[in-house]
C-alpha cells in the first residue's frame, strides 16, 4: 500500500514542476512576440492577434491587463498568442487564443452579391390594367429580385405609382418610371409606327445604358412559370448572339412573313418581338450589316460619298459630328457588291425606317426582322412556348413543345384577353387579373380556371386547354416547396 502510495505522491509532483515551469518554445514565442513590437513590426512566424477582437467588431474581450479592467486581475499580458501547441505548454501569463476560430475569421468566405433580373415594358392608352397584370404573373412566381422598368405615357404614371407602391412588402421587387424618349427630330414619326409607343423598345439598349441585360415583354404577355427560366437563357448565347425571339410562325403555310413580307426578314417564318430577351451590352459595342442601297456606284470613292449622303440626310449637323461617318466608311462590307455598311445600333434605326417605312406592316417588329435578316448570327430562337400566341392554336394546334411541356408565357396579342374570340386566352387572363399575393388565394387560383377552360371546348385554342395550365400547376407547386424567404 505505502508503494502505490509513494507513486501516486511522485506523479502529483512531476505534475506540480511541470505546471510551475515555462517550456522554453513557448518563451521563445513570447520573446520574439516582444521584440516585434518594440520594433514596431510583427512577427513573420506567428501571428499574435486577439480572437475575441474579430469577435467583438474589432475591441478584444479580455485584453491587455489589469488597467484595462480596474478592480479585476487579469492574467493576460498585452497580446494573445495563436500557438499549435496545447494551452498547458503556455507561460501562466499568456493567453492561448483557438487558431482554428482565428483560420475560420481570418479567411471568411464572403457572399456573392444575387444577381438582380430587369424587366421592361411600354405603356400607353389603356394598357394600365394590363401591365400590371403581367407584373403580377411576374412577381407571383419570380425567384431572383427583379427590377422593371416601366416606360408609360406621363398622365399614366400616377396610376402605376400607386398600384406599385401598395406592392412594396414585396422586398425582391423595385420599380422605375420613365416618360415615352424618342430622337428630338423624328419623335412624331416614331410615335405612330404601328402602335403608340411600341418602337419605343428599339431605343432601351441606347437609354438604359447602365444595364447589361434586360427582357423586354409586350403588356399582353402572362408569365406561367418564372421569370428567373427564361433569364437564364441568357447563359446559352455563344459569342455572337445578342438577342432571343421565338419564331413569328411555326407552320409555313399560315405564316404572314413568307406569304405577305415586302421586305426582309429572319429565317423562314420571320420572329416575334413581343418577349426579347437582350444582352444590351453586346448590342451597343456590335456593328450591325445593313443594306441601304440597290444601285452599284461605279467607284469606291462615289460609294462612300453615297452612304455619306443618305446617312446624313437624316441627323441634325450635332448629331452628324457624333456620327463620326468617316469612320463608318471604314466598315463597307463588300467593294465589289457596293451595297453593304456596317453600322452601330444607334446609327442604324432611322436610315433602315426611311428606306422600309412604306414597305412595313408591323412597325418595329418589321425592323428587327430586317436588322436579324442580315445579322442571322447574332440571334438565339427559343421555341414557340415561350411566347404563346392565338395563331398557335386557332388553325389547329402547332405549337408541339407546349403540346409536351405546356406554356411558358402567354401572349394574348389582337387584344384576345378583351373580347370572346378566344375565350381560353381571356380566362386566363381574368384569373391572374384577379388574383392576389396572398399565399391562400394563390393556392386557389387553379381550380376555378381549368372549370372555365373546360368551358372553352367548343373552340380550337379551348381543346388544347390542359396546356394553358400544365406550367401553371407546376409553378404553384413549386413556390409553395421553396423557403418563404424566397416566395
């Protein structure tokens, strides 16, 4: 007994020597820790930094000593020391600090700030209710913040202040307001292109000149699904393209540009303009192929003086010294075809309105067709369920990838939503239209609509109804599975 008595009373006191006693890797430590600071530099092989300072946004928790906290003894000497070994090997009057905590600070991962999507539409006359219909089937569903910008007559812009504002517990959501901006000295002339105001989307890339990118709807357009799907077709462009359009035409045989067009246009069927996703940074750096002439000068010195006359014809002499068309000679297409110039996005608008403006049916739509016709390389087509349209479905159903996968986004052009010809369109529009934020009245949305599509049978767009709702139930489906945050 007295032997495992005299072993226990031997280890007590190694146990007390070792305690009393400062390892000397730790007083080197705390030595080159001193020198260092007298000479004003740190210490290159440790780093002595409180970890309770990154703690407490930069004042250290139990810092240098008595005088720092009067009336309480402090064992801590002026600097915490990040030392791998273990506390007990420390000095008694140093302050082990956790390295790993310290690592973890120290090289924080900081967050990626959330990609925000623009979105933008033209109002004018009586598209107020409209608009905000289209707004709301954007939000109900969106998961990215979204900013719109909204460009609308000056006596419409009290109306949607109002209704927006009342929308502002949306915190993923923001606004902007602009008045209806065309070039001074052909404002009238662009006004009137085919719909008051539609042309206005030609001038977006030259007026929001701090966006990249942006998606431009008609007022007329329903979002079945969200927004955040077709923005990210942005990620499939190659190099070279610029902009995405769904074809006008799916079928050749009822198309309007291959059987009336008096002008160019895209590919066989022509696009539609009524949702363009654009990559407007693109946009503004590219010099766009156009053909302003169908006569060959004889010499390149008479084509230059060609192109110098009817570009000029149409700018104001500021505008002129802006234009820079010495420059812009520089980029003839082909000497030999004399026919070709390369011109940039704002350069090309007016010139290509006054060679086309009696030969076009549609406006600005026209236009795009002309621009795509000679830049085919720059354009991404997305099918047809992207912007879903009554020619789709009154001559029978065309549309196969909404057959399989439903519709994206509804488009209820020739005022469709408004009157009885396509009843299916209208229902749908009436649900969204009367359909609140509130989560109950979302959850509600879709039974009382696919009762009244089931009353739409009798019509060619009514027997194909299961697909105006195919995207819709799933979108619902899927906001109410996401986090609330993210509703």
């Amino acid at each position: 007994m007295r032997r495992y008595l005299r072993v226990v009373v031997l280890c007590l006191a190694c146990g007390f020597c070792s305690l009393s006693s400062t390892p000397s890797p730790a007083r080197r430590v705390l030595e080159e820790e001193r020198a260092a600071v007298a000479g004003s530099r740190r210490p290159q092989r440790f780093l002595a930094r409180a970890w309770t300072r990154r703690r407490a946004g930069g004042r250290p928790r139990g810092p240098a000593g008595p005088a720092a906290h009067p009336g309480r003894s402090d064992r801590c000497k002026d600097f915490s020391l990040c030392y791998w070994n273990p506390y007990w090997m420390l000095p008694s009057d140093v302050c082990g600090m956790n390295c790993f905590w310290e690592a973890a600070f120290r090289y924080s991962v900081k967050a990626q700030p959330v990609e925000r999507m623009h979105l933008a539409v033209v109002a004018c006359g009586e598209r107020l209710q409209e608009t905000v219909t289209m707004l709301k089937s954007a939000l109900i569903f969106s998961i990215k913040p979204l900013q719109v910008h909204i460009f609308a007559e000056d006596q419409l812009h009290d109306s949607f202040k109002g209704i927006l504002d009342s929308w502002s517990f949306l915190q993923t959501f923001n606004y902007s307001l602009y008045p209806i901006t065309f070039p001074s000295e052909n404002a009238v002339e662009w006004k009137k292109l085919f719909k008051p105001c539609a042309s206005q989307r030609l001038f977006l890339p030259l007026i929001l000149k701090d966006v990249d990118s942006l998606l431009y709807v008609d007022t007329d357009i329903l979002f079945l699904r969200p927004i955040d799907d077709i923005w990210s077709l942005l990620k499939k462009f190659n190099s070279t393209q610029i902009a995405a359009m769904a074809p006008e035409h799916e079928e050749p045989r009822i198309g309007w540009y291959n059987r009336f067009a008096r002008h160019p246009y895209y590919g066989k069927t022509g696009v539609n303009s009524g949702v363009m996703l654009m990559n407007m940074t693109r946009m503004r750096r590219k010099y766009f192929k156009i053909e302003l002439f169908r006569i060959c000068p004889l010499n390149l010195e008479e084509l230059k003086k060609s192109v110098s006359s009817v570009l000029l014809e149409h700018y104001s002499r500021s505008e002129q010294m802006a234009l820079h068309h010495s420059e812009v000679m520089m980029h003839i297409d082909d000497v030999n075809d004399m026919t070709a110039v390369r011109l940039r996005w704002g350069d090309i608008l007016m010139p290509l309105l006054k060679k086309y403006k009696l030969n076009i049916t549609w406006g600005d739509q026209d236009l795009l067709n002309i621009i795509f016709f000679h830049n085919p390389e720059s354009l991404f087509v997305f099918p047809c369920q992207w912007n879903y349209r009554p020619d789709h479905c009154i001559y029978g159903s065309n549309c196969r990838e909404a057959e399989e996968e439903g519709i994206f986004i509804l488009h209820g052009n020739r005022g469709v939503y408004h009157d009885d010809k396509q009843p299916a369109f209208r229902a749908v529009y009436e649900a969204l239209r009367n359909c609140s934020f509130e989560d109950d009245n979302i959850r509600s949305l879709l039974k009382p609509l696919e009762l009244e599509l089931q009353k739409t049978v009798h019509t060619y767009c009514g027997k194909s109804y299961k697909i105006f709702i195919k995207q819709l139930a799933k979108s619902i489906q899927d906001r109410y599975t996401r986090p609330p945050k993210e509703r």
